[in-house]
C-alpha cells in the first residue's frame, strides 16, 4: 500500500465544451491537474452527466493519481485552490476512491478579505 500527501505547489485548469479519455468513453468538462514540488501530480476530471466513471487511480512508481467527479463539482474545487493556503493532496494506491484535496489548520471565524 502506498499513501501520499503532498502540499499542492501549482494547478493548471483546462476548460472545454467536451474532451475525452477513453476512447471516448470518458467525457468531461473540465480538469484540475495539482502539481507537487516532487514531481507527484493529481488529476481531477469533471464528467458529463453521460459519461462512463472510470475508477480513481494512484500510481506511486509514476506519481500520478486521478479522480472523477460530476462536473457540478468543478466549483468547489476551483475556489479551494483559489481561495484557501495551503492546500494538500491525499492519494492512495490501495483506496483510490480515497483520493482527494483538503486545506491545512485554519481559525474558526476567519474571514475572507
């Protein structure tokens, strides 16, 4: 089993009416790639309502972990990245489906600017 967290340095945001994985079989929106400073790098994809859902992955030897999630969800995860520091990524080889971005220790009550 391998886990990885790793502190999100850069994100890339691709946007399109439809792009494919798959052969076609995978249709979505929109992609976040997260990038570490060691080189590991997470892709989320935003599926079209009719898309297949392939599984999530972790691949530690290559540093590359995917999720696939309803496009709807596309803003959540763009305004983390934006608005909140630091920002982590948890991926693991064993539960995939664990993958996933979360932010570091905040106050309560703390405000936006």
């Amino acid at each position: 089993m391998a886990i990885k967290t790793f502190p999100v340095a850069s994100y890339r945001v691709a946007l399109a009416r439809q792009m494919t994985l798959g052969g076609g079989a995978i249709k979505f929106y929109a992609y976040i790639t997260c990038r570490g400073a060691d080189g590991h790098k997470f892709t989320i994809y935003f599926l079209q309502p009719d898309s297949q859902v392939p599984d999530n992955i972790y691949n530690p030897a290559n540093k590359v972990g995917s999720a696939y999630l309803p496009a709807e969800q596309f803003s959540w995860y763009i305004d983390l990245l934006r608005n909140e520091k630091p920002v982590y990524a948890y991926l693991n080889s064993d539960r995939p489906i664990d993958n996933y971005l979360y932010t570091g220790e905040e106050p309560v009550g703390e405000g936006e600017d």
